[in-house]
C-alpha cells in the first residue's frame, strides 16, 4: 500500500509483471452459410473467429491508466467476384496491394487503436493498490452482400458466377499506457478466411450458389513469439474506410465503383 501514501511512486507497470492466462482462439467449426433471399444480392455469412485471454495487472501508480485489449489488422485481402466472361468486382485496399503498407487496421472505426470497446478492453486507472483481474474477449465474421448483377451496369440480370476470398488477420493482445502511449504486446494471433462460392445465375434464386472448396477453416495460430505491430495498423484509416470496390472488365480500363472513404 506503500505507493498510495508516498508523493512519489516509482512502481511501473513492466511485461514480467502482467500475467496472461487461458489463451484462447479458434475458428467456429461449419461451413460459410450462403443466404439467397434477396433478388438484388447474395449474403452469405462465415463462421465467427474467437479470441479471449485472462489478465492480471500489477499495482497501477496514481496519475496512471492502462488499457489492455485486442488489436487487429489485415494483412491480406483478396475478394473477387466474376460476373461470366464480363470481369470481375474486387474490394480493394490500395496501400496493402501496392505493397506500400504491411496490414492496415481492423479497429471499429472509434476506438481506434482497439477492435472495439465493449467486451475488447478493459480499462484500469490508477492508483490501483492490487492486482487487478479480467477477462477481455473479441470475434469477428465476414457477413456482406454481393449483387447479382454486373454493379456498373443498370440491368438486374444475374451474372455472378463466383465468389472467391482470402483475407489474413493478426490480432494483438496489447496493454498500453493511455497517457504515453508504451505498448507491451502480450499475445500475438494469426489468423485466415477463406471463401469459394461457385453461382449459376441461370437457375432460380435458392438455388444458384453453393460452397466449393473447403467446408472448415484452419484453426488460428497462438504464436509463441511477440510480433510487432505495424504504426499504421494503430490509427486511421481502418480496413472498412479504407476499401474500394473497383469493377475490373475483361476489356477496358478499370472502373472505381465505390471511393474509399
């Protein structure tokens, strides 16, 4: 209690004295579930990636305040869908694809560096006498919409015949100084989805589109080293902002559909 009383306080908060237990991530078992309800858009929906872990801080000085959460960026995206012999649509992020960045953050939007700010954080002020312990937990899914039809055009004709993804994740759990911004990454995951959707749009809708490829995930990797985290995967833009659907023809120049934000 010694530090509570004392003007001075030369406790710091150091890796060796938070301690992380019951690591845990995974990918659902089961398929991606395709919906074909809408007759503008196919929605199809994966399986959730989980992460948790139990947290215990040391002692937190006055003056001080600590956040511990998950961090996420993606450091791979492909989503493609061909529309017959036409071309295909693409989501896009530029830097990533130009190789200008390693990952770009996968953060809500607001709580930016976290992936989020209910169950993803906790936070601690201090002076905090004794040891403080949590639990934080976060998951993530791919749930969107793609139109059936060509999305340059103003005709509602089916043409999508496929949909092929491929994204990769790291996700961080991560203690850091709210005032001076010290980071002490704790946990690193590593983490891949992967989507293969085959579509004859010349059957009725319900019955166009089925999984090809695999059926289950890969399971993520707990990694037993620390792996930095990219500065730009820490501060805007997030992936969402930062994504462009381009329409990419067989012939001719490649069109912008939707601008990043």
């Amino acid at each position: 209690m010694g530090c509570l009383h004392s003007i001075t306080c030369k406790a710091r908060v150091r890796r060796e004295g938070i301690a992380v237990s019951d690591v845990a991530a995974s990918i659902e078992r089961g398929p991606t579930l395709i919906e074909e309800t809408s007759p503008i858009v196919l929605r199809y929906k994966t399986p959730y990636f989980r992460a948790s872990a139990r947290v215990a801080m040391p002692p937190i000085p006055r003056r001080e305040t600590w956040v511990v959460g998950w961090i996420q960026a993606c450091n791979h995206m492909e989503f493609l869908n061909t529309y017959s012999d036409l071309g295909m649509s693409s989501w896009e992020l530029p830097d990533l694809r130009e190789g200008r960045v390693q990952a770009i953050s996968d953060s809500d939007g607001v709580s930016y560096p976290w992936y989020g700010n209910t169950t993803e954080t906790v936070t601690l002020v201090g002076p905090i006498s004794k040891t403080s312990r949590f639990s934080v937990s976060m998951n993530d899914n791919f749930y969107p919409s793609v139109t059936w039809a060509v999305p340059v055009s103003d005709s509602n004709v089916p043409l999508l015949t496929r949909i092929k993804r491929d994204q990769s994740f790291t996700t961080w759990l991560v203690a850091m100084n709210a005032t001076s911004k010290e980071k002490i990454v704790l946990q690193t995951i590593k983490w891949r989805m992967r989507v293969d959707i085959e579509v004859d749009p010349l059957r009725v809708l319900g019955q166009r589109a089925r999984l090809v490829g695999r059926a289950q995930q890969d399971q993520p990797r707990v990694l037993h080293r620390m792996e930095p985290i990219p500065h730009n995967a820490l501060g805007k833009p997030n992936a969402n902002d930062a994504q462009v659907l381009m329409w990419r023809p067989k012939r001719g120049p490649p069109l912008v559909v939707i601008p990043a934000k």
